[in-house]
C-alpha cells in the first residue's frame, strides 16, 4: 500500500495547533511543557492582579506605621514637654522661695525678736524688784524698760516691713524667671505644635508642722514657766522650738506687745536647709500678719499634636518651693 496522501486542509489544521503552543523548559525535570496561549495569557493576568494586590497591601503597611510614629512622636513630645513644663515651674518656685529669706532677713528677724521678748520680761523683773529694794533707782529701771518695750515696738513695725519687702521681692523674681522661660516653649513641628505658657497661679504661703526657726531661750525660769503654761513652745526632736505665729504675749502689764516669729525651717547641727521643693498638699495659706516662708506656682501650656485639626490639649504643672532655712543662731 501506497502512503497515505495529506490532505491540505490537515495541514493546515496542525499547523494551527503547533502555532497556537508556547514551548518552555521546566527547571525542575528538565522536560519541555507545552502551554497554549489561552493558558499563558490567564497565568500572566493572575500574575499582574497578585502585584497589584501586593501594591496595595504594601501602601496599607506604609501608612500604618506613619500613622504609628506620628503618635509615637506625638506621645513622646508630650511626655518631653510636660516634664519640662514641671521643671520650669520648679525653677520659677525655687526663685521666689530663695528670695524670701535672702540673706537669712527672716530668721534673724526672729530671733531678734525672741531677744526682744525676753529683755522686756527681764526688765520688767528688774524694774519691779529696784522698786521694793532700791528705790531711789526706780527712774533708771522704768528708763530701761521702757527702752526694751520701744525695742519691741520698733522691731514689730520693721517686721511688717519686711514682709511687704520679702514678699514683693519674691514675686518680682518669680515673675522675672517666668519671663525669661516662656520664650524658649513655642516650637512648630509636623507631629505637634507648641504654644507660650501661661503663669495662672503665684502665690505665697507656709509649709505645714513647720514652726519657728527660734530655740527657746533659758535663763529666765519664771518666763520658761509662762512659755510652757501657754504652749508657746513645741518640742520637736532635738529642739523646742517657738511656735510660729502666735502672739507669744507676754504677762501684764506688757501684754498689749506683740511677738509674732514666723514659720521657718530651723538650722539641723549647724546646717542650713536650702531651698527646695516640696509637696504641694503641705502648702497653707499665712494669716494677713504672717511673713510667707514658702512659693506655690502654676503654669499652663497649650499643645496641639498631629492627630487631627482638633488634637489640642493644656498641660498643666504646679510647684511649691520652701524658703531658705534659718542660720545658726549666735
């Protein structure tokens, strides 16, 4: 039998078929794959869709972790700017609380009038006892008592005085610091937004269970025993100290004399207490004839972070400093 004869129409059908595959090499078998072009047009579309999705899912990523470090460096630019926000309110305490008892004005104060009280008391003795036994010295020891009471008037007049000084001194520093703080605060950055501070709060005041800086002065037996009748003196450890603020009046006829000694931290073996800060539940308000031994202040500052057109917040830090203590008493 003769070959078979092809047809034209069979060629040209299989050289369809051979013309519509793609020939590859698999790197695996080393075997040839045969793939038609319906095939190869599906897997490459598939290909394209899943670096599409890739695309997206990556800008997903991208904005989350910008999202994260905004707020990270908006959290971290809050807690920054809060402590530093503390920290000057303390320096602006601490500028009032050493100018309060600059140069020790106030515990010498006190102590001299202690001094004072007791050589009206001393007098006084002294004047009633020439009186019965030496009569004829009666006008020298009214003189000296009334030189003691003059002391004593003189010394309250210069302690009023000085309260008005101290405490205007104390204010003016404070508000100087503030001054000279505020202008480095106000700072414009992408994630957050930084405004002046404001000053709300100054004022000054006492430090509670903190009583004179003046130890009880001996000598005098009958005028230990009105001190101890009276409560005028506190035994604290170590010391019995005058309590601040009371009249510490003396017996008639001299008790129309005042001997106000304010609140202030007592020299501890020979060391002087520096100023510092305190709690702020420990500050009290003086009485109108008071000096102040200590500074309480409070600043506000507006922030705005990068979290949205309404992001904006007043951080807000308060301070109370107590005054310089007292010098060791000559």
């Amino acid at each position: 039998m003769g070959k078979p004869r092809s047809r034209p129409g069979n060629n040209f059908l299989l050289h369809k078929r051979i013309t519509n595959r793609q020939w590859f090499h698999s790197p695996r078998n080393k075997k040839v794959i045969v793939m038609s072009r319906h095939t190869f047009k599906v897997r490459a579309k598939g290909s394209r869709r899943q670096s599409g999705n890739m695309l997206i899912l990556g800008s997903v990523v991208m904005a989350l972790v910008g999202l994260g470090l905004t707020i990270g460096y908006s959290y971290g630019g809050l807690v920054f700017t809060h402590n530093r926000l503390q920290a000057s309110a303390d320096e602006i305490a601490l500028a009032g609380a050493r100018k309060l008892n600059d140069g020790d004005r106030i515990g010498q104060m006190n102590n001299m009038i202690a001094r004072s009280r007791q050589l009206v008391y001393e007098s006084r003795l002294q004047r009633d006892k020439v009186e019965s036994e030496y009569p004829q010295l009666i006008a020298i020891a009214q003189q000296l008592l009334d030189e003691s009471r003059d002391t004593a008037e003189e010394l309250e007049s210069q302690r009023k005085h000085l309260k008005i000084v101290a405490q205007n001194e104390a204010l003016i520093a404070m508000e100087k610091k503030f001054d000279l703080i505020k202008g480095t605060y106000p700072m414009s950055l992408p994630w957050m937004k930084v405004n002046s501070p404001q000053l709300v709060r100054m004022r000054l005041g006492r430090l509670e269970n903190v009583e004179s800086n003046v130890e009880e002065l001996k000598n005098i037996a009958q005028l230990e025993s009105w001190d101890k009748q009276h409560d005028f003196v506190k035994d604290s450890p170590g010391l019995r100290l005058y309590r601040r603020n009371c009249k510490a009046e003396l017996p008639s006829p001299e008790s129309d004399l005042k001997f106000y000694m304010c609140s202030l931290a007592p020299p501890v073996e020979k060391t002087v207490s520096p100023a510092h800060i305190s709690l702020a539940k420990s500050y009290k308000q003086v009485q109108e004839h008071e000096i102040a031994s200590c500074t309480q202040v409070k600043i506000i500052l507006n922030v705005a972070t990068g979290l949205g057109a309404q992001a904006q917040s007043d951080l807000s830090a308060m301070s109370t400093a107590a005054a310089t203590g007292a010098s060791p008493q000559q």
